[in-house]
C-alpha cells in the first residue's frame, strides 16, 4: 500500500472492511486472533 494521507494529489488506497461482530463479541472475535494485542477497555 503506497500514499501519503498527508499529501491530497497522492492519498493511501481504500480499504475495504467487512463488519462481523459488535459488543463482547467482537472483542471475543477479536482476543481470538493470532498475535491480537490486549484491548485496553477490557483489562485483560
């Protein structure tokens, strides 16, 4: 991915972004993942 999303004559591409989940569920999703950080609000 190339561009700067300071600079208007060269932005960054789009990304596409899928919703699955909200709430606890997401972050369940979430702390499931391979290498997922720990998610503040949660305390983990």
């Amino acid at each position: 991915m190339e561009g700067n999303y300071k600079d208007p004559n060269n932005p960054p591409d789009p990304i596409d972004v899928e919703f699955i989940a909200e709430g606890q569920d997401a972050i369940n999703k979430y702390e499931g993942l391979e290498g997922a950080h720990c998610i503040p609000y949660d305390f983990c």
